[in-house]
C-alpha cells in the first residue's frame, strides 16, 4: 500500500478519533500562556541531546511527509493525538499522554505531551508478600525513551507542535507485531458484533478469535489480542447482566440460610465488579466423598441470553450416571478467575484432589488445571475436538468424505502409541496436511486426549470408543440458549431433582431384580450379588466374551506368568496377561481395569483357565458395587475381612496347585523320577492327613508340638549362619512350647469368634442399608402419586 506525498502548511488536519484512549493520568502544571513557548522548546532541546547521548538511537524510517514537524496544526487535541498514534502505529511503537499544563486564569488545558510508552522509569509500587518478595512481578516495560509530541493551543484555538522527538533508544516493533502495541489494541465496531454473534452461538475466546482472523486475513489486520477479545465479553456480559444476578445470589443466600453446608462463593464484590459465581449444595458434596475419583469440568454450555457460560463439575455414580459436584456461572474466564474458581471448588470439596480431571481443549484452562491441581491426571475431552475438527478442517472434510471416520479410527482403535503415531502421520501425509497448524497443536497435545496414552489412569468410562454418559448431559434439556438467568434457577432444580428420580430408580432395581446368569460361574453370581444392576451388565458381558478367547502360556517366571489372550480365529489380535498366582494379581496390555475399574475378558480368560473360580477383592472397585455410597467405615473393613478371607482360601489353593503342577511335569519324564515324585506325595500326603488330625499341627525334631508354618507363617526353629536356634534348649522349653499352643489355640478361638461377630454385624449393617434405600424409594413414590 502506497501513500501519496502530502503537502502540510499550516493548514488544518483531522483524523477519526475511535478507539484512541488515556493509559496514564494527566500530570498537570498551571503555567502562563507567555512562558509556554519558550519552555517548551527548551524541553525538546533537551530531550533530543538527552536521547542522542544515551547511547544507540533508533530512527523512525518512512515517508517523512507523514511524520509531525514543529508548527504543523490541528482542529483540536484529540486530533493531535490521534495523528501521533497513527504516527506511532506505522513507525512501530505505543503512545500514552504523559503531561498536560493549565492556564492559571481560567485552568483550561494548553499544553499536551504525548510519549512513546517506553518513556520515563517505573516507580516500584507493587506491595510485596509476607517474605519480603513480589509474588508476581510484572515485566520491565520502561526504558527511559526520549521520544515525544507536545502540541499547544493558540488564540485561534488551533494547536500546533510546538516539539517533537524523532528518535528512540529502543528498537521499534516490526509491522507483523504492532497490533500486540497498547495504544494500538482497540475492537471496532465490525468486530464487536462478530464477536456478539458468536458468543451467542456458544463460541468461547480462542474459537472467536481464530474465526476474526480467518476473516480479516491474518491477526495483524484484527487490530487487538485474544486477550481483549476475553475482556470485550467479559464487560459485555457484565453490562447485560444488570440486576439478574441479584436474583441468583437471593437464591443462594436463602439455600445456605436454610442448609449450613450449602456453600456458595463470588469472586469480587458481590455489591459492585462480580466476575464469577460457585455453589455446591451438600448433596453434591457428599456425592463427591463417593464418586470423586474422576471429575469433568465442562464449559460448553452457554446457558442463557447473556451468553454466559454455565460450568457444572460433574462425575460418575455407581449406576453410570452422571452425578453433580458443583457448578459456575463464568462472566470472566481469564486464568486467574479459573484458578480462584478451581481452589474455591477444592476447598468445599475438602482438599481432597481428584484422580483425573477432563475439561474443554483450552489453553487458559490448563494452566489453571496445573496450578490447582498438579497430582490430577488432565485430559482434554475427545469429542470437543472431534467437533473443533469439523470446523478447522471443513475444507477437507468437503472434498474428502472418509477422512473423519480414518481419523476416528487412528485415534479410537490404535493398540499402542507406536501404532497410533504412525497411523497419524500416514493419514496427514495422505492427504496432504502435515503442515496444518490446527493438526500440529492437537497432535503436539496428545497425551491429553488420545486413549492409547490416557489408559493407565482412571476415568470411569466403559468404552474407549463410546463417548461417556455423564459429558455435557447432566443439565440437557434443562438449559439451551434462551434459558433467562431468573428461569435458569427454576430449570437448575428441576435437573436435580430429575436426576435424584433416576438414581432412586436405579437402586430400586438393583435392589428388587435380579439379573439373569448366562453361566455356570461361580464368579457371575458372585458379581451379581456385589455390583449394581448396569455394572453387572457390563461385567457380563465381558464374562460370556471370554468364551470365545484363548489363552496360551508364553512364559513362565516362578509365580508370574504371561498368556498371550486372543479371540478364536483373531490370533494377529492378541493381548497379553501378566498373572501372579501367588498373590492372584494380573495386568492386561489393554489396561481396562486402571481406565474404567472392570476387569477386561482377556484378564478373565486367564481366569478361568487357571481355576481361579471368584473374583479377588483387590478387582472390586467398591465405587461400582451396591454398597457404594455406604457411609459406615465399620462395613467398609467387614467386607474387606470377609473378601480377604475367601480370598486367601483362594491364593492357598492356586499356590499348592501350582506347586504339585511342577512335580507332576517333572515327574513324568522317566519311571525313576515317577517314582520318587510318587512316594513324595504319599509322603506329603501323610503328613497333610496328620496334621488335619492334629488340628493343623505336627511333631517337630524335639517332639514339642508347633503351629506349621502354612498356618502361623513362622518356621519351627530359625537358623542363623551355622548355628541353629531353638534346638538346644534347656528341659524347660517344652513348657514354653505347651503355653505357647495353649494361648495360641485361644488366640485362634478369639479371632474365629470377632470373624462371626463382624460378620452377624455386616448382615445387619446391610439389612438397615437396604431398609434405608427401600424407604426412600417409597417416599419418592409417594412423591410421584402426589404430583399425578
């Protein structure tokens, strides 16, 4: 773009004033109209020597036809200010006011200094922490620059420059980088209502800002940041607010007045700049004591005709359900508002962190997410970018119809990162867009989306390839686009109680249906009995599947043994199973128990070719079972003796077959090794047969009777180098020994009985549970009757 030389006298210049603002308060110095010019031009003399001797000087390059000159006039100070702001934006710097002088007579404005934004040195104002330390100081902006404009009025009451600065002792900001200038960032009207259209549609700051500079052709011709794009909605949202928000805080003043553990909080002041809301009712807190492993933080909903962003945190319940945690209504969503609003959340959740947390791909998000929560596992939701790819990638999803469902199945169905990544890049390579930024950013974020990297961590969802229940549904059908903040309140209870009527529905079943067995398998009716209705359905089916898999041992180190797991006619497909029969603990390569907290067909396969007949307790999430939401700690360790327990009968009886597996392996070889292999089991076998006679012990070398080690876990004699102790005692160790079974029997005895006792209790604790759970199903019938 060319301009044409213009010719300026002394006549009038006039240039558009929007969007031109003070940064800095005026400086103000009653001074005579006769001393003005003289001191003027003395200041400028001096400035100008100043900047020369200060070291490198930066001379503005361009077309001098546009820069100021001294005696160069204008309509009126706005006009001054903004030429010298235009002035700035071509060379390449900011401008702010930094002086004005008033008339004594009348205190009208004369004199007005206009600075490059680098002028002068800061004055160190910032209030330090208790350690004596700023705990976020800003950057260094001010460099002591001599540049400037000073323009006067005369009595025509024209101003004219009276001084000017041409050089700077910084270097100036190229063209590509002049919009990110203070005094340069202004949102024009075109953007304003572009920008008012699409937050209306749902659209939140990044996708605003990539939709402006798509149309304006590049972030350098939108004229401001992402930044001001935030604060635009933010005092936008803040204008149309008005009064409505008084009627929410009304509200959730009222519900912590007549529930203390209602808990609500505002960011700022309620009275004057509120910019974010949070409450939590103490259903929702308790629910988090149950459910809280796993979190969403969901910020898609624009719930009303403000456009302002409703946020629920949600989880999982034991039904599948989504289940409430809290929620927000944003009007500011910069960093340190989601920081306040996740520290705020934490706190009325206890201080206690989730496992994993999924929210919106959101650059200011995470950071919140990694400051607040630095232990949780963040992923971003895979499906918000499924649909961001719709947008970013709508050129070729118009001319290639297969490339969506391709990019599914790179990124749903890939077993290993390996395979992942290199279906990735042939995919891109194919069609050609390995250079796409949109691609690169996605991809370079990876580890917090795809499933391949994200299956070690808990997120309690069934399928990797199925979009879980409980995201972005908790509230649909109660909250769209033209839901009004007064209607929202009415529509946020009529959620809560809906989703209460599911839950108690599903307890109803669990409780009085019961599921029909597919299998002889001791472990489905164990199953049965322990997980809800919709988990059982789910361990079922993954149960009945094993069927129809597999598995063949590939290595066997003493206790730990890998299978290698694959479905009948499928044997390029193949999962691998590490099992220790010794403390009955497996691993699958799909790693579905540590994703969702079932166990996967492969590992049950493993199951049941190794006669392992009952699920071990360590595989029973009790987030999933009947009894979750049980707040009684002593049923909580009933259960785990009683499942230790049986349990432990289990880990006997794999560990003595493992161990006579290998003497029958060996023990077939040749007639000789037959032999010998026999008449050790006969000898085992007598020994077994004596100690079952004995109650469970047998004569050692001394003839004094001892528990055995498979009972007590303590050998009879320990030795220690070459010396053996325990077995030249004096006679009065056998005295010793006899009390020591004496009080051992009775030991045993006790323990049998509190096993009995825990046990009676347990049955009763879970009768009153059940009770409790009947009668709130009648009540919600009764409920129900009442409104038909």
């Amino acid at each position: 773009m060319e301009f044409e030389p213009l010719s300026m006298g002394n006549e009038v210049i006039e240039f558009d004033m929007m969007g031109i603002g003070d940064d800095a308060v005026d400086i103000e110095h009653p001074v005579d109209e006769d001393d003005l010019l003289d001191s003027s031009a003395a200041a400028v003399a001096v400035c100008a020597s100043a900047s020369a001797s200060a070291g490198e000087v930066y001379i503005p390059e361009g077309d001098t036809n546009l820069e100021p000159y001294e005696g160069m006039e204008f309509e009126s100070e706005e006009a001054a200010k903004a030429f010298y702001n235009s002035y700035a934006r071509r060379v390449g710097f900011s401008t702010r006011v930094s002086m004005s002088r008033r008339s004594r007579r009348d205190g009208a404005i004369i004199q007005r200094s206009f600075v490059c934004a680098k002028e002068g040195f800061r004055v160190d104002k910032e209030k330090p922490g208790r350690d004596g330390r700023v705990k976020r100081p800003r950057a260094e902006t001010r460099v002591g620059c001599k540049a400037m404009l000073v323009v006067k009025i005369q009595d025509s009451s024209r101003w004219v420059v009276s001084g000017f600065v041409k050089e700077h002792n910084h270097e100036l900001v190229p063209p590509d980088k002049v919009h990110c200038l203070r005094s340069h960032r202004h949102v024009s009207g075109a953007a304003k209502s572009l920008i008012d259209t699409l937050q209306g549609a749902g659209i939140g700051p990044s996708g605003i800002m990539s939709a402006l500079i798509k149309e304006y052709g590049g972030i350098s011709n939108v004229g401001f940041t992402e930044r001001d794009c935030r604060n635009y909605m933010r005092s936008s949202r803040q204008r149309t607010l008005g009064g409505d928000t008084q009627l929410l805080l009304d509200y959730l003043r009222n519900m912590q007045a007549e529930n203390p553990a209602f808990v609500y909080a505002v960011q700022g002041d309620e009275d004057q700049c509120m910019s974010n809301i949070f409450w939590a009712d103490p259903k929702a807190r308790m629910n988090y004591t149950y459910f809280g492993d796993t979190v969403t933080f969901d910020t898609t909903y624009r719930s009303n005709r403000y456009r302002l962003p409703f946020a629920p945190f949600t989880g999982v319940n034991h039904h599948g359900q989504p289940v409430l945690f809290g929620c927000a209504l944003l009007i500011n969503e910069s960093e340190a508002s989601f920081v306040w609003l996740f520290k705020t959340w934490l706190a009325a959740m206890s201080g206690r962190p989730p496992v994993s947390i999924t929210t919106d791909h959101d650059r200011v998000i995470r950071l919140a997410v990694t400051q607040v929560f630095p232990v949780t596992r963040h992923r971003f939701c895979k499906w918000h970018i499924f649909k961001e790819c719709q947008e970013k990638l709508s050129h070729v999803l118009s001319g290639h119809p297969n490339f969506e469902a391709e990019l599914h199945k790179c990124v749903n169905l890939t077993e290993s990162i390996e395979e992942f990544e290199s279906c990735w890049f042939s995919l891109i390579d194919r069609y050609y867009l390995r250079e796409h930024e949109w691609l690169q950013t996605v991809f370079s974020d990876r580890r917090q989306w795809v499933p391949v990297y994200l299956r070690d961590t808990f997120f309690a969802e069934m399928s990797i390839t199925q979009r879980s229940d409980s995201m972005n549904s908790y509230f649909d059908g109660y909250v769209n686009a033209s839901t009004t903040l007064q209607l929202f309140v009415k529509q946020y209870e009529k959620a809560l109680e809906s989703r209460y009527e599911k839950e108690v529905k599903a307890d109803y079943d669990t409780i009085n249906t019961s599921p029909s067995l597919k299998t002889p398998s001791p472990m489905e009716k164990q199953a049965a009995e322990l997980y809800t209705r919709k988990l059982f359905m789910k361990f079922q089916e993954e149960l009945v599947e094993t069927l129809t898999f597999l598995a063949t041992k590939v290595e066997d180190q003493d206790a730990i043994s890998i299978y290698r797991v694959a479905k009948f006619g499928e044997s390029h497909k193949a999962y691998f199973v590490r099992f220790n029969v010794r403390e009955m603990k497996a691993t699958c390569s799909c790693q579905m128990f540590e994703f969702s907290g079932l166990l996967c067909r492969h590992i049950l396969t493993v199951f049941r070719v190794t006669n392992v007949l009952t699920l071990p307790s360590r595989y029973v999430l009790k987030r999933w079972t009947r009894n979750a939401k049980s707040g009684v700690i002593l049923e909580e360790r009933a259960n785990d003796l009683l499942n230790s327990s049986r349990e432990s009968l289990t880990v006997r009886y794999n560990n003595l077959r493992h161990e006579a597996l290998k003497y029958v392996d060996e023990g077939v070889k040749t007639i000789d090794i037959y032999n010998v292999a026999a008449a050790a089991l006969q000898e085992a076998a007598d020994k077994v047969a004596l100690a079952k006679k004995n109650g469970g012990r047998i004569a050692n070398v001394n003839g004094a009777g001892r528990e055995d080690r498979t009972t007590q876990g303590n050998h009879a004699s320990a030795s220690f180098g070459d010396h053996q102790w325990g077995l030249e005692q004096s006679p009065s160790m056998d005295d010793q020994d006899r009390k020591i079974q004496k009080l051992s029997r009775q030991l045993e005895r006790a323990r049998r009985k509190c096993e009995v006792y825990r046990a009676n209790l347990l049955s009763v604790l879970k009768d009153i549970e059940e009770q409790k759970l009947q009668l709130s199903v009648k009540v919600q019938n009764i409920k129900l009757g009442m409104k038909d």
